[in-house]
C-alpha cells in the first residue's frame, strides 16, 4: 500500500535508534520502586495487570496485611505518616503513524502522551492515587485519574472512590489496554455527534464523583454516581453545569471459566438555556475470560438511549448500540498479540457507526520498555455519513520509569 510506505525508512531510523537507546535504559516504576521488586509481580506484559496485581490495586495499592507505617518517616506524630520518600514514576508514549485519509499520510507523533504518576498512604487502608497528563497532542491536559481509595471499611471488602476516576475501570481500565486503538463504545459522544459538537455530552471515560465496590466470595457489586460531564472546567465555580447527578452500578459474579457481569447507567443533562432535558442510559453485559496460561477473552456489549440528544423539543430519540471483542496472547515474556473488534451502530443515528479490527504485536525490550506495530482496517461500508475509509498503522515505543 503506498500510504504504508510513505515515510516507512524515516520511521526505520526512528526506531533503530530507540533500540540502541534501549541498551542503556535503567528505570523501575513507582511500585517495583517502593517494594523492590520486578514489574511482572503485578503485571502479566505492562500496562496489563496480572492477577496479583489487580488485587493489589484493589487493596488500595497496598499488600494484603500491609501497615505503611513500616516505610514512613518518624515525625513523633502518630496523627502524621509520611512517607520516607515520594512515589512517582513516568510513563511516555510515542508513535510514528499513517493513515489513508486526509492530505497528510504519515506523522511522527513523539511524544504523544507523557503521564506523571504519585500514590501514597496516609494511614492503612487510606490511600490516594493520580496521575497527570503532562501533554497529550502537544497540550498540556492536567490531572485524570486523581482520588482518595478507602479500603476494607468496617473491616471487611467494601471499598470506597472518591475523585476523578474511569466510569468503565472496574471492569475494563482503558489504562491498562495494550493497543493504541482505544474502545470505541467507550469514546463515543452521541450528544456531540448529533449536535455537530456544539454541546457537551457525558462519555463512559473520566468523570468526577464516588463509587463504592463491595466482594463477597465469587460476587462482586459496584454503585456510583457522578456528575456526568466528564472533567470540563470550573463554570461560575461549579463543575457540573446542572444539579442533575448520573447513577451507575455493575454486578459480577466469578465462575470456574471466568467471570460475567452485568453494567448500567442512567442520567439526565439539562440545557439551562432552553431548559430541556436529555434523559440517557447504558446497560449491556460484559465477559472476561482467561483460555489456558497466556491468553485473555474480555467483551463487552452496550444498549444506549438519548431522548433529546440536541435539547430541541420533540426530536425523536436516538438509539445506538456497540461493544468490543478483545483477545490477548503473551507468547512468553518478550512478546505479546492483540486482537480488537469494535463496533457501534445507530439506526436513528447513522454518523456514530463504526467498525473496525486491530492487530497489535508488542515487544518487550525491557519490562518497563516495549515497542509495538499495530495496524487498524475500518470494516464500516462507505455510504453518505461514512465516504472515506480509514485506515490506520502505527509503530510505537512505550516506556515507564
């Protein structure tokens, strides 16, 4: 394909030299950090935890037992843990990418993402945790995942979020994904699309409010509201631009093969100005699957509806539907593969539809270094609100320290 070969020897250069860069890379994240430990305690190919280490973030980032007093300086205040030194770590994303549509083909985007991370413990089982996205498309963007976790209140596994935080983490972390192509029905704003993006609209990303999760043996139950327009600025000294608040919940039960579950939002904006209000929901089931030692199967399926995605008076309501099919496999410690499906479709709506397949390959250099190739066909057929194909190809380089 000729888009592919554009620039394909400058990205060549590209990268060679962030192998020869590679040899002299000393870097040990946050956590590995404070513990002394490799990467892989807690994650089966980074960012992705493993089992371990999904506990351990689900225990407030904390071993289970662990008293923080242990590494804290002696202040003499027992109303006073600090730690005896600060965590942080560094991640940066860069990527060389092509694609078919548009005048401009091929793109280094180096840097494209560069995260600053902290967490610390203020008393056992008290925790706060954020990061910062420095830049993002040469912007500074500010802080995304930012809250306090309150672990085992009352003793038993019942936690508490309070924050910014990802509406979908507690089943799928975008975070944590292993592709550069991010969920689809995750991203989409129905309220933005219908309104040619002249009004705001809640996507299932970041948001700020509070969720409690609660476990007990194989069953598992989240509540949670939120203000549900995501993480816009302060307005007339208030983040939320009604007095509405969305409600959320998943429940989930763990068997022999893996675990399903079941997740559902509702919520209500309201245009000040024409005071009208658009009603909206989400609900679908959702499936994760571990198929032998080193392969993953997790999906998720989604129904939504907006009554008044525009806030205009009598417009009929928009239905949409969607979901992901993501299959990962860890060929050893070096390497890893990627499989993603995303799909979401609208009757009522035909400018939201989407579909395309993601291959990803990864590989390690180091735990915390990893280059990857990934390539996106859009599967969508042309028609009027989908004329252009878009096609995608990336080589990346991923590093934390």
């Amino acid at each position: 394909m000729p888009w592919i070969r554009q620039g394909a020897w400058g990205a060549l250069v590209v990268l060679t030299t962030l192998m020869v860069m590679a040899e002299l890379a000393e870097a040990n994240p946050g956590f590995a950090r404070r513990y002394n430990v490799s990467c892989v305690m807690c994650h089966v190919a980074f960012p992705k935890l493993n089992d371990f280490g999904r506990e351990f973030a689900g225990n407030g980032y904390q071993f289970p037992g662990e008293d923080p007093r242990g590494k804290t300086v002696e202040t003499g205040d027992p109303l006073l843990q600090l730690p005896t030194s600060p965590n942080f770590a560094i991640r940066v994303d860069g990527f060389a990418r092509w694609r078919n549509d548009g005048p401009v083909k091929n793109d280094f985007e180096s840097p494209l993402t560069l995260k600053l991370f902290s967490t610390g413990y203020l008393a056992k089982n008290l925790t706060y945790y954020f990061y910062f996205l420095a830049a993002e498309g040469g912007e500074v963007v500010g802080p995304e995942d930012a809250f306090l976790f309150v672990n085992d209140m009352t003793g038993r596994d019942w936690d508490l979020v309070v924050g910014q935080f990802q509406v979908m983490d507690t089943f799928y972390p975008r975070e944590q994904r292993l592709t550069f192509q991010d969920i689809s029905i995750y991203t989409t704003n129905v309220v933005q699309t219908a309104s040619g993006g002249a009004l705001g609209g809640f996507e299932l990303t970041y948001d700020r409010g509070a969720l409690t999760t609660w476990a007990a043996g194989p069953a598992f139950v989240m509540v949670g509201v939120a203000n549900g327009n995501g993480l816009g600025r302060l307005n007339d000294d208030r983040f939320d631009t009604n007095s509405y608040k969305n409600q959320m919940a998943r429940a989930a039960v763990d068997l022999p093969w893996g675990s399903i579950g079941v997740f559902g939002y509702h919520g209500k904006d309201e245009d000040l100005t024409v005071r009208q209000t658009n009603r909206f929901y989400r609900y679908g089931p959702d499936l994760a699957a571990p198929l032998g030692t080193r392969a993953d199967l997790r999906a998720n399926w989604l129904f939504g509806r907006h009554d008044h995605p525009t806030f205009t008076p009598g417009e009929a309501e928009v239905d949409h539907h969607g979901g992901f099919v993501e299959l990962d496999f860890h060929l050893g410690d070096r390497w890893a593969t990627v499989l993603l499906y995303n799909q979401v479709s609208s009757n009522d709506l035909p400018a939201l539809d989407q579909q395309t397949l993601t291959a990803n390959v990864t590989y390690y250099r180091l735990r915390n270094l990893k280059f990857l190739a990934e390539y996106t066909h859009d599967l969508q057929p042309r028609d009027a609100s989908h004329p252009v194909k878009t096609h995608t190809a990336v080589l990346g380089v991923v590093l934390a320290y």
